[in-house]
C-alpha cells in the first residue's frame, strides 16, 4: 500500500463517519416529525346542557353556537335522572314524596340519542358525542317534620361519555334510575319472610271470628311489606341508610367502563354545593379527595368556574399520578375542562370559555374518546377569541430521539429534554407564567409574552425509576397539560 493511500485512508473513515451521522439525522428528524404530525389539535367543549334537560337550547342550536365559534367536538352531558325521594318509616318505599326534573331517562334515552344522530347527519364537519351528568347517590339526616331535612352529597357528579345504547343509560346503577331485577337479591330475605307470613295469615283467614280478622291485617300487611321492599330497584344502595364511602361511584365507573364509556370526575372543588332547596338543605362539600379515595375513572375537571387547588404542584392529582408511577394505581387519570354550560352569560361566562383541546389521529367520534381515554389533550380557560395554543409539549433525551407528548409513556437513556411553544390567536404584551411540573415538584418557572418556545434539559437521570413531566399557563388565560410518563433506563 502507498504513502498517499495510507494518509488518505483516515480521511475516508471520516467522511463516511460524518456520512453516518447526517442520515441519523436527517432520520431522526424525520421520525420525529412524523411524529409530531401525527396528530392534529381540534377544539371542543365538554358538559353541555340541552333542553333535553335544564339546558336553554336545543342540541342543533348548541352545535351552531359551537361551530361559529370555531370548535369541531362537542360533548353533550345532559342529565341522566334528577330525582330525589323521601319516605316516611316504617314503609319508606310507599309512603313518599318524589321530585323529579327532565332528564334523559325521564325524557327518553333513545329520543336522546336519535336525537343527536339527526343532528350529526346535519353537521358532518362537527364531532358530536352524548354523555350524561349523574349524581349516583346521596343521603338523608334530619326529619321532613323537623324542618331540617339534608340531602348530603347529591351533588358529587361524575360525566359519562360515549355510552351508544338507550340500555346503557336506563341502565345506570344510581338512585331512582327505573325498573330492574339485577338486585333482586337484596330484597329476597325480606321478601321470604313476608310471603311465610303470607301464607300463615291465609291459614287463619280459613276460621272465623277474630282469627280470619287477624289473618286479613297479616295478609295485607306482608303484601305491603313485599311492595316496601323495593325489590326492583335500580341500586343497591338507598338514601336511608347514610354514607356509603366510594362504593356508588366505583359500582358506577365500573358499568360505565363495561360498556366502553369513560367517566371524569365533575366540579370536584365546588363552592355552590351547600344551600338551601327549597324546604329541604342540600349539603355538598368541597370533595376533591375523591380523586385519590376513588378508582375506575377515566379523568376529572381540571378546569372549570371554581378556583381549583388539586392541580397545584404536589397536590391530589400529582399524589394520584404519582401512585401510577409507583404501581399502587392500576393506571393514571387525566385532566379536562369543563364547561357546566346551561345559557349564555349564565353565571357570567359564555359557550366557549372552556375548551378541550384533543390531539387527534383522526377527526372523528372514535379518535376523540381514544384521546380522552389515552390522555391526548389539554385544559383551557379563557376568552375563546384570545385562545392560547399549546402547539407543543413533548419530553425527548437531551441526545435527541422519539419525543413523548401527553399520555405517553417513553423510556430514556439519558437526561430528559422538555420542548414546550406556546402561541395566542390574538397577540397581547401581558406576561404568561408557565410551571414545569416533575412528578409534584415544581422544577422551573417561566415567564415571557407570547409566542413562546421553551427548551429545557432537566438534569435528573434515576435509572429504573418512573416519573412523569407536566406544565400549566398562567396569563393570557389558564392552560393545563396531561402528563406525559418517562422511564430512566435501569
């Protein structure tokens, strides 16, 4: 081999070296924005009320207001059932008082339904989904006769969304929800005792006299007590009988999840949950620990009217996140916005104020209950004309690769790289904040006007451990991401 050949040779490793690296890349570009493109960012409002129940407008109506509006998705949760029953003791089940306002099973599930089927025809460009708002139990204190009658917790609401069936809804595991057989069961003891009594009393029916007297009050009186036992209930549980901790609610997920609907937590921090109602109280308080007492559910309100306390750092949802991090929560809950919409300018905001924004494979029903189950969206409040776009918010390692977005869950091999850019629909000089969250710690503060790209390596590598990165808006409007999971590799 020559001299020159010798000394050309390194020249050529190095060539084919630099080769290598621009096709990785050119590559990983390329994988990345793949990636990136792979969804589509589509608006939509969650918890609408129509005139199927307390709403001001009818569902096409709804769906005009939204489209005008500029959003693509809208979930429709009417009311389920809103009834409230008290009886008097002993024959509670007979001798009550029932209220009951429109609602889905009062109106009719398949009117419901068909109903926005007709309107979808009408509106291809838009994503109409039904749901429901339920208030799956409560319970009585105090006495009718006392003035001081209280219907604890009536107000825990839960959204389901995309049940399909007229069953499914009729079918709902809560109070005062119609006829079914499926907790025959509970009545049953009851139920023998009464037809043993039955029976006796028809045997003193056959003497006279006193006996035959006493064996019609017997008869009666066992026909009444069948009847009292409510055999055909549509809960297993009933308002008498106090306080019945997360049992309802997880019954209720439960069935929701069986039929392939998803369920969020409403309102968890309400403020308007303890009043007057005419001559009885209702009593709601604040719960937002039934994010970490409860399970089976999909998400919760992480934005709505009320000031919201769970999402700060360290707080219920990043204890509830981190428990899924941890193994001990069999998966982790997302975060949405609500909208408790009933009328424009009610309780002074206006259809639109809060948006969710899904990141979409596909603009369609099913795409958007996968982003919902699968945590490909994000929170917002504020004026709809001013919207602020999360246009990105991924977690890659610092030497490049895949990026991770909401919902995701990646594995690196080296320090995590956070890439968040934010841009307004209308350009302001006020300041926003934004917070990066790691698994409950606030890791960094930042502030700027809009538009506004971040990047920022944070310097934590905990091989085998899993975490998991989120960020929220403050300025301009509120805005808040669902996590996105990161494994170190061990």
């Amino acid at each position: 081999m020559t001299e020159s050949a010798i000394l050309q040779r390194p020249r050529l490793f190095k060539r084919v070296a630099l080769g290598i690296i621009f096709v990785m890349v050119f590559f990983t570009i390329c994988v990345t924005k793949s990636f990136c493109a792979e969804y589509q960012q589509v608006s939509g409002l969650i918890d609408l009320r129509s005139t199927f129940s307390d709403g001001a407008y009818d569902i096409e109506t709804l769906v005009k207001m939204a489209k005008d509006r500029g959003f693509k998705v809208l979930v429709i949760n009417d009311h389920d059932r809103v009834a409230m029953e008290y009886g008097v003791p002993p024959f509670r089940n007979i001798l009550r008082k029932r209220v009951e306002l429109p609602s889905i099973n009062k109106n009719g599930a398949k009117a419901y339904l068909d109903l926005i089927r007709e309107v979808q025809k009408k509106y291809p460009d838009m994503v109409i989904i039904p749901g429901s708002e339920t208030a799956a139990f409560y319970y009585w204190t105090g006495s009718y006769f006392e003035k001081n009658l209280t219907a604890h917790n009536h107000e825990r609401r839960i959204l389901t969304i995309g049940m399909e069936t007229p069953e499914d809804y009729e079918n709902l595991p809560i109070l005062h929800n119609g006829f079914s057989t499926k907790y025959i069961g509970i009545a049953v003891p009851g139920i023998l005792f009464s037809l043993i009594s039955f029976g006796f009393a028809l045997l003193l029916v056959k003497w006279r006299g006193f006996y035959r007297i006493a064996g019609i009050i017997i008869a009666l009186l066992s026909v009444v007590c069948i009847i009292n036992s409510n055999p055909f209930r549509s809960s297993p549980f009933d308002q008498y009988h106090g306080d019945q901790g997360m049992a309802p609610y997880r019954l209720l997920t439960d069935y929701v999840n069986s039929r392939g609907g998803l369920t969020f937590w409403n309102y968890p921090e309400t403020k308007s949950g303890i009043r007057k109602l005419g001559p009885i109280m209702v009593d709601t308080p604040s719960h937002p620990e039934v994010l970490e007492e409860s399970g089976g559910y999909t998400g919760f309100a992480a934005l709505y009217g009320d000031n919201i306390t769970v999402t700060e750092p360290g707080n219920i949802w990043d204890r509830v996140l981190t428990a899924y991090c941890n193994g001990t929560r069999s998966r982790p809950v997302w975060g949405i916005s609500t909208a408790d919409f009933h009328e424009e300018g009610g309780a002074g905001e206006k259809l639109g104020d809060f948006p969710t924004v899904f990141l979409l494979r596909e603009k369609s029903r099913k795409g958007v209950l996968e982003a919902l189950r699968n945590g490909k969206m994000y929170a917002c409040q504020g004026n709809y004309l001013r919207g602020v776009r999360l246009d990105e918010f991924s977690v890659c390692s610092s030497d490049g690769g895949i990026k991770g977005i909401s919902g995701d869950e990646i594995v690196l091999k080296g320090n995590p790289k956070i890439n968040i850019s934010l841009l307004a629909a209308e350009a302001s000089k006020n300041k926003v904040k934004i917070r990066l969250i790691r698994s409950g710690e606030l890791i960094k503060i930042f502030e700027g006007t809009l538009p506004l790209h971040i990047e920022y390596e944070d310097k934590c590598f905990w091989p085998g451990e899993k975490v998991f990165y989120r960020m929220d808006m403050h300025g301009c409007g509120t805005l808040v991401s669902n996590p996105v999971f990161v494994k170190f590799e061990g």
